[in-house]
C-alpha cells in the first residue's frame, strides 16, 4: 500500500492588514482585551473584490509551484472551506477553473474549523486505496464575512487566508519511514448550539462596507466562548492521545504541534499535555487571527517557510471546530 507524502506547500493573506488598534475604532474592545485573552495582535481582511476562490487559487499556484508542478499534473483538488463564493457550485469547481484545468473531480469539504485536518485524512483514505496519486488540497476562508462587526466577542477573533498541499502517493518502500502515519476525526452535533453562524445575518459595520455579507444571505457567527474553550481544551487533548495511540506512538515522538489557531490559550493547553515547549509548537494566531480550515495549512506554509520543518520530523496536525467536529493527523516530513 502506498504512503502519502507532502511534496508541495503554499499560503495566501489578504494584503489588508486589520490591526487590534483599527478594531478600536469599530467595536468597544482594545489592544490589551484582544491580546490577553487570544494573542492576536492582527488579522487580514479580504478585499471587497476578492472571494474565497481566489485566496484558495493563490494559495495553490504557490504550492504547485513549490512541488515543480502544473495544474496538469493533478488527479483530483479539494478544498475545506465554510465560506464558499456561493451555495453551489463548489468552490472547489471555481478554483479548478481559475487555474484553467477541468476534468479531473474537485469537490468542498464543510468541516469548519477543522476542514483541513478532515480533508488530510479523506485524501489519505482515496490516495491509499489507489483513487488519485496526486491531490490539491486547499483550507481557505473570508470569515470576515460572517462577522457581526458589532460583536466584540467573536469579531475580533478571526481573519482570512489560504493554505495549501499536494499530495503524492508514493510506493511504501521507496520512504518506508516518510508520509502520512494516521488520523483521528471526531464530531458531536449535540453541541451545535455553542458555535454557530445564525440566519439572517445582522449586518456589517456601517463603516466597513466592504465587508457586508452578499446576496446568498449567510449568518452572522455566534459563540459561547467559556464554553467553547472549556469543550476546546478538553476534546483536543483527547484526540492527540487517540491519534498518537492510533499510531502506536508517544507523545515524546512528536517534534512539532502545528495546531489550529484558534487562541493561544487552547494552543497551549494541548502543548502542555504534549510536554512540548514552544520552539516545537507552530504559533501564527498573532499575526493570522483565527483563519478556520486556512489556519492549521497558513501556519504549516509559514513553518516551513522559515526553515522551521525538516526532513524525518514527526508532525501532529490538530483542529476543532464547529459541530463540534475536531480531529488529528500524524505524518513524517520527507520533503527536502
């Protein structure tokens, strides 16, 4: 049975930076609130021209680019978004379009927050079983618009952006060590009611036009923050020791968390469960904000960007989201 293997990496951020010190001026929050309880310092914001596919086509252009490869070369693309351009089509259909390929199946995965982590394992599953050798998979978000700009409980907290892998199923005994390891997903709807976007949505801020919600009507999002956090903190510890034990692995097997960033808090909750330190924790939240299914990919392109991966390191990819749905992946880095 083939492993699958990362071979390609790449992010998009919007180029509007939305800084704590701009929210001020919208919504009766500052700096210090913002930083102290999520550490995010910064978010970006989707142009007013701009949409969900288009973060998701850059993101992929930088990706292939980075894996030496075209579009051509690609067997099926998919990407994990809650903030699709419309109802239907798929963006994942948009985004084919745009980097001028068609033919080969593109479809969304709707996981939330953790659309990514979700969307890793389905690839794995099909590569493994011999569907596609080659996989685009995108995680891209506009969550700005779903924000009630007027909610200084969830408005400050997320941002938007792109991240994206290709994937390449290669024969087990070429890197018997390299690829994907396993993978643990989880949901439970029973806790819909804490995190939700809400229909009809209540309006973008008066002074950010631009980010008014379009035409197809989608809600405003909605949290009960303790809640969340608490359900957070508790269902991600469970699910990194249920992959490591999946995988028949220990938490000292791990050299680096690349986690969902959601808040600082939770990051670090999970990290310590781990007994990681924080030179092997992947940290974007302060410059990215909560960027949902783009979050755990942009911090994965970010990391690697920086030299921060390295070939033969054990990855934990962890995410929860929504639904509540939350999951993990475990993979070994064999890119160069």
């Amino acid at each position: 049975m083939p492993r699958i293997h990362i071979i390609g990496v790449g992010g998009y951020l919007p180029e509007r930076v939305m800084t704590n010190k701009d929210l001020e001026a919208i919504v009766d929050t500052d700096d210090q609130w913002i930083f102290e309880r999520t550490g995010i310092r910064q978010r970006h914001i989707i142009s007013e021209g701009e949409h969900t596919s288009d973060l998701a086509a850059a993101a992929a252009r930088q990706a292939l680019d980075d894996a030496g490869l075209t579009i051509a070369d690609i067997d099926a693309l998919i990407v994990a978004t809650t903030t699709p351009d419309m109802i239907f089509p798929s963006t994942a259909s948009i985004v084919q379009s745009k980097l001028g390929a068609s033919g080969f199946p593109a479809w969304d995965i709707q996981a939330v927050c953790s659309g990514f982590v979700y969307g890793l394992a389905h690839a794995d599953a099909m590569m493994r079983g011999g569907m596609f050798r080659r996989v685009l998979l995108i995680g891209a978000e506009s969550m700005s618009r779903i924000m009630d700009w007027t909610d200084r409980s969830t408005c400050v907290l997320f941002g938007d952006g792109a991240g994206a892998v290709v994937l390449e199923a290669r024969d087990a005994g070429d890197e018997p060590q390299g690829g994907i390891i396993g993978s643990v997903l989880k949901a439970d709807g029973s806790y819909r009611p804490l995190l939700m976007a809400r229909h009809p949505h209540p309006g973008a801020s008066p002074d950010m036009p631009d980010m008014a919600v379009d035409a197809a009507g989608v809600a405003a999002v909605e949290m009960q923050g303790n809640e969340v956090f608490r359900n957070a903190v508790n269902k991600l510890g469970e699910v990194v020791g249920d992959v490591l034990a999946h995988c028949h692995m220990q938490p000292s097997d791990v050299d680096l968390l690349i986690p969902h960033q959601a808040n600082i808090r939770i990051i670090n909750a999970t990290a310590k469960k781990l007994k990681l330190g924080t030179e092997n924790i992947a940290i974007t939240v302060e410059k990215h904000a909560n960027t949902s299914a783009a979050s755990v990919p942009l911090a994965l392109n970010t990391y690697y960007r920086e030299g921060k991966i390295r070939k033969g390191q054990v990855l934990l990819l962890e995410a929860f989201g929504a639904g509540f749905v939350w999951g993990a992946n475990l993979l070994r880095w064999s890119k160069d």
